[in-house]
C-alpha cells in the first residue's frame, strides 16, 4: 500500500524521505502512553497539532521519550523543529 512513508507500515522508502527522517524518527504508530523520538539530542522542540490545526502541546525536547497518556485518542499531525534548522512533520494515531 502507499501511505506516503508516514505511517510506517510501508516497509520501503516513499522517496520523499531524506537525512531529515533519518535524523528524527517518532514511534511506535499508533501510539498508546507515550512517544519515543530518535536522536533525541539533535531535536529542539516537538509539536503536536489536532487533525484541525489546533495547537494541542508544545514542548523542548530534554529526553527520547514524550508522554501522551493524557492525550484522547485520535489523529494527530506532529512537527519537530530540529537544532539544524530542518522540521519534520508527520501523522500519528493514538489507539
């Protein structure tokens, strides 16, 4: 299936992906309780946005893993500003 390497389950690079996707990976997707976040040392901030654009949290990256057990289930858009500059954005699903 294509999902357009968002949701992980593709199994081959969508071409879309470049060192950025490398450099910051979320998982797992979907998600429960919490989020982890590769290379966490190279992220500034982690961003999370509801399906309609609302802000739900922002938060500076001091740690690997993010916890959502707060969070309702749903979909959700998530952008990381790293320390170099680039952001990636992305879909997860909290079960």
């Amino acid at each position: 299936h294509t999902c357009g390497g968002w949701c992980g389950g593709c199994g081959s690079p969508s071409g879309e992906e470049n060192l950025t996707e490398e450099k910051a990976r979320v998982y797992p997707n979907p998600f429960e309780n919490s989020l982890t976040i590769d290379h966490a040392e190279l992220v500034q901030e982690f961003i999370l946005y509801d399906v309609f654009g609302k802000l739900i949290f922002s938060q500076a990256v001091t740690q690997n893993t993010i916890n959502t057990q707060l969070l309702p289930g749903g979909l959700y858009i998530y952008e990381i500003r790293l320390k170099d500059g680039d952001v990636k954005k992305g879909k997860l699903v909290k079960e």
